[in-house]
C-alpha cells in the first residue's frame, strides 16, 4: 500500500521555523502568514496558478475544481481538456466528469430523504425492506446505521465492479442477488468500506419508496436542485451524450471508453462540476430542497452514541452517516472522494464556514498524480484560507519509542477479499510497522506527497502527526496494547488489524521466495543432469521406483512453479479491461488442489525412498528442501484460499 497527499508546489515557500516544545510541552505550530480572504477573486488567481502545472507535470488531462461559500458559487474553474483530439476544453457548466463514490453521497440524501419520510429505521434489521434475505452473521443482522457507516461487515465485492460493456448493465436488484459477499466482522465493529452495501442502500430506496433509483434521484434530488446535467443512466441520455468527457489513464494515452459502474448507486454518477456546485449548496444550507435541517444535520454530525466504540479510533476521524470527516486545521470538514478507473474527484465541506470544494480530474495521472494533487489541494485550500490554530502536545522520547515497539509487527487492512482466492492480495499488501534507529515510528508503506515514507512524531499516547503535514496516525488499545490503528485520510472507513501468525508475511514471504528458488532449481537440474550424463557417459544412480518417483517430483515442481504464474498472470488481469472467463477460474482452483496437494505427495514420497535406498547425504538433503518448499507453497494456496471453488470475488 502507498499512500500519496500531495501536488506540485503552486509557489516558493518560505522555509519555516523549527518546532520548538514551549514551558508545558506544547509544540507551537510555526509562524506563517494570516489567512487569506476567500473572495472569487483570489481563489480564482490561486487556482489558476496551481492547477495547470499540476495537470502538466501529472501527465493529467482535464480537471473542474469548484468553490461554494455562503451559498454562492464563487469559483467555477475547467482546466486542460474534455477531449484531446478534439482541443474541447473542460467547462465547468457543461462537462460531465464521473465522480465515481462522490455518487453515494446522492445515494445516501436518499437514503436520509426516506429515513425523513418514516420509511427507514435507521437501526432496524434491513431485510425488512428486501425481497432477498442477507444471512445473519454472529446471530446479529445488520441496520443502515452500519450500512451508511461502512461497518455492516462485508468484504469486499469487485467482480464487475467497473467494465466498458453497456451489455453488463442491469437492474441493481439483480447485481445485488447474484451475489451477496461473506460477512467477515461482527456488524457495528470494523470500519470496512463496502460498495455492494452502499448498492444494497440504493435498492432499499427503491424497494420503499416504488421509484426506481435512477427516477427517484432525477425527480427527488436534481430536479429540486436544478441538477440539469446530473445522471446516474448509464449510457447516458442522447442529450448528455456530447457533453460528458474523456476519461485517459494518463494524458498521453488515448481515451478508455465510458465506464459503466455496475452497482450503479455506489459510483455511476455523471455530472458537471456547477451541478455538483448546486449539491454542495445544499448540505452547507442544512439540506436547502432536499432534506429538512434536522435531517441535514444528523447525517452531518451522528450521535456518538449510536455508534459501537470498537469501531471508532479516537481521536480520528470518523463515518457520519453516508459523509466522513476530514477535519483539518480545527475545522469541521465533511466529504467524500471518488474513482473510477479513469476519473478521481473529492468533494469536502467545511460545515462552519459554509464553504465547499469540489475537484474532479478526468486521468489518474502518471504514478496517480490524481490522487496526490487532489488531497494536497484540499490541505493547501484549507491552510490558505482557514489555517491552523490549534497547538500539538509532544510525548517524551523514552515513553514515544515504547510506544512505537508495541506498534511493530505485520498488519493487514481491514477492507479486502477474505475467503476466495483474491485473498492473496493481502499477503503481499501488508503493512510492516517497525522503529528506526531513534526509536521511532516508522510504517514504509504509508508514503507523503514526496513518495517517501511519512515521518511520525508521537503528540498523545498512541496518537501521531505527520510532521510535515496534517495527516494524524492512532491506535486502538485493549488491554494497553494496540489492536489496531489508521491514519485520518481512511481511519472513516478501513482500519489495520494485526495479521495473525500464520498469515504473516514477516515469514511466509521469505519461505515462498526460498520455495520457489528450491523447486525452480530443482527443475533446472532435471535437464542439466541429463546432459551431464550423456557427455560423460555415466548411467544414472537411481533406477526402478526410486528413479519413476525422483521424475515425478520434478515434474510436480515444475507444476507448482507453472500454477503460481498462472495465478500471478490471473491476478494480474483480474481487474482489467477483460477479466477471465469463470471457467478458467474454477479451472485454475481445481488444478490448485491437485498440483499443490499432488505435489506435496510426491515428494514426500520422494523423500521417504531416498532414505530407503541408500542415497547421498546431499540428496536426501535436497529430498528434505524440497518437500519443505511443496508443504510451504500449499500452506499459502490453503491460508489465502486459492483451494476455494468460487466464482465470486
């Protein structure tokens, strides 16, 4: 996992002052210059210096960035363009951008909308409201409390999550039933983001109120809010068809075609950026045409206490229902990102201010430049207009290096596949927590805007800042250990666990690499041997069973080594542009069971005849290294559920 923040500097910045703890342990934030008034003028001139860089020296194509304040638009910016070939600009009141999970913000106003009408018990067991039931998990059902918190439970759904066919278009009642996700966490427990949830959301919105989703946004939420060029259709309507941009994998690619979001209520939205303007104005006005105030402001800021504790890290930020904060600088800041494959966008709100940001490009950008220029806008936006006034505390070196000891170890991200074979993802994403030579915390995987691991200093007790930024990392105790732990941008809505043991990569890595040398070797061995043989005439040391089942060992070698490129080659074009056929999966489960069994067979049985007949030390050696390597690579196929016979991951 690698996490990117930040942009290209918009300007020269003057080199700030050391830190320096103050007479009670405070650390004073450096002096810098006051805030800047957040006129349409100047975010205008600060915008335009910032953005055109960013999306050259990004590879990017196009971007809109609005800003809302007081229930005004004032900034309304298209950067680069809709269309490359064409030389079509962004215009930010008729391009069409795809702001992929900013679309379940509109879900959820919906979801509020019939919670408002009576129809949606927030805490009730939502089978209620379905023609399918979801299995009970723990003896406990789950709510759309949980649903809108992320933390009903699932792992993650990603088979056609995202295609290029409009042929994979179909009614979300149907997606949903043709596969319901294990449940992996006791609901109301582990914060685990779920776009099949978030679909099952849209659906219940459906099923009370008789609309079908695509009519209830239309008449229930745009028409309102004069959201003309606002569709959640895909493809969409002949008239909007002209309108909507290009989406580029980098600038300097050609186009992909339009993206069809199967779970359409979790990411199908297409809209510009003035419309998405007007669904800003909105939530800043408490709600102004579509939800009434108190609705407005129970989504905004939820009760603590309908909350389960064991899901929340303090003091990080935190799911609201269907927004999640992303508090900055002493700030409330409500908000949501979004990608598509080609598109990424964020949109924050910062609720006492009454202002809100909306940025929205249409390229992920070389190395995902996207995904940095967008979370450092919003940093530099919030520090230019609304800068810090809160001081840090500071914990004493001795207690901050104990601290970050306890933390070490193999963690594993909380949202995932967990019981079909994409499992093998989270072995090779684990996040190593560890210390450096001072004793403090280091995560390698959690990187800065500067692609360079994150420097923690420790502020609380178990409680980080990013010293050169304003991410903050924290874990949860139990019994005076840490248990898990996040980091502001995604504490909301995924959290690290700790790996249990016989998952751990911190070993199991190490093993597969050293199986792979034994059996690849021993494979190569086979016709090195021959050849040695033949050019010196010598007949081989092994002859009848010993010979027949020496032979089969290396062949079942080279099968293992065969099955695990077929399986990085699987994984590889899993979440392409043309996933395999569910044949070729069973297919390749199958032969995991017979090569990966098989092959631990052979060569036990291999080993078992070399101390039967007499063989050199040295290949009864290699006999033992062998079987270890068979047993090691099984273990991995049964630990990461390669062995499940599944279609559904």
């Amino acid at each position: 996992m690698s996490i990117g923040l930040a942009a290209p500097a918009q300007e020269p910045k003057p080199a700030k002052p050391p830190i320096v703890p103050n007479a009670v342990g405070q650390v004073a934030p450096p002096a810098g210059r006051g805030a800047h008034a957040l006129t349409g003028e100047d975010v205008t001139a600060w915008l335009d210096g910032y953005m055109p860089y960013a999306l050259h020296s990004g590879d990017i194509a196009g971007a809109v960035v609005t800003v809302v304040r007081d229930g005004q638009v004032i900034a309304a910016r298209g950067y680069g363009f809709a269309d490359i070939a064409k030389r079509l600009p962004v215009d930010p009141a008729r391009t069409l951008f795809r702001p992929g999970s900013v679309s379940k913000l509109v879900t959820w106003t919906a979801v509020m909308q019939q919670v408002e009408a009576g129809k949606i018990d927030l805490d009730a067991d939502v089978n209620r409201y379905l023609d399918f039931r979801i299995p009970a998990y723990q003896g406990k059902p789950i709510t759309m409390r949980q649903i809108l918190t992320h933390t009903a439970g699932f792992e993650e759904a990603n088979k056609k999550l995202i295609t290029y066919d409009p042929a994979d278009v179909e009614p979300i009642g149907a997606y949903l039933k043709r596969h319901v996700p294990a449940r992996v966490y006791a609901p109301g427990t582990t914060p685990a983001y779920s776009n099949w949830a978030s679909t099952l959301a849209g659906y219940i919105v459906e099923r009370v109120s008789g609309m079908r989703f695509d009519d209830y946004v239309e008449q229930r939420i745009f028409r309102p809010l004069d959201m003309r060029t606002a569709s959640f259709r895909q493809p969409l309507p002949a008239q909007l068809r002209p309108l909507a941009s290009e989406g580029y994998p980098v600038a300097s690619e050609a186009a992909k075609p339009f993206e069809i979001v199967v779970p359409a209520p979790a990411g199908a939205l297409s809209a510009s950026g003035l419309d998405m303007a007007k669904f800003m104005i909105a939530h800043l006005e408490q709600g102004r045409g579509i939800l009434r105030p108190e609705t407005a402001a129970l989504m905004h800021a939820s009760p603590l206490g309908k909350i389960d504790p064991r899901a929340l890290i303090p003091p990080l930020n935190r799911m609201e229902l269907g927004f999640f904060d992303t508090d900055i600088n002493g700030r409330k800041v409500i908000a949501h990102l979004g990608d598509t494959n080609q598109m990424h966008t964020s949109l924050h709100l910062f609720l006492a201010e009454r202002t809100g940001l909306y940025v929205s490009f249409n390229s992920a950008g070389r190395d995902g430049a996207a995904h940095v220029i967008r979370g450092q806008l919003f940093q530099d936006f919030a520090d230019r207009y609304f800068p810090a006034t809160i001081r840090d505390g500071r914990v004493d070196a001795a207690t901050a290096a104990q601290h970050a000891q306890a933390m070490a170890g193999q963690w594993q991200v909380s949202r995932g596949s967990f019981t079909n074979f994409v499992d093998i993802l989270n072995l090779f994403g684990q996040a190593e927590v560890t210390t450096d030579a001072k004793g403090r915390l280091v995560i390698p995987s959690v990187k800065g805007a500067n692609g360079v691991p994150i420097t923690w200093v420790e502020i609380a007790p178990f409680v980080w800042r990013d010293v050169a930024g304003h991410d903050r990392l924290a874990a949860q105790l139990v019994n005076g250990k840490p248990v898990r732990w996040s980091f502001d941008l995604v504490s909301p809505f995924m959290v690290w666990n700790r790996v249990p043991a016989y998952r751990s990569a911190a070993w199991l890595v190490p093993a597969i690499y050293a199986s792979i040398a034994v059996l690849l070797l021993t494979v190569l061995a086979w016709p090195a041997g021959w050849w040695l043989r033949r050019r010196t005439q010598a007949a081989s040391t092994l002859g009848g069973w010993s010979l027949r089942v020496a032979r089969a060992a290396r062949i079942m070698a080279l099968a293992d080594l065969l099955m695990l490129v077929c399986w990085f080659w699987l994984i590889s074009v899993l979440f392409g542009d043309v996933a395999p056929a569910d044949a070729v999966l069973v297919l390749a489960q199958i032969a995991s069971a017979v090569v990966f069994v098989g092959a631990v067979g052979i060569s036990g049985w291999n080993l078992w005849l070399a101390f039967r007949d007499g063989r050199r030390w040295t290949r009864k050696l290699w006999a033992v290294l062998v079987l270890l390597a068979t047993l090691v690579l099984l273990w991995m196929a049964w630990a990461f559920h390669l062995l499940a016979i599944t279609v559904h991951y």
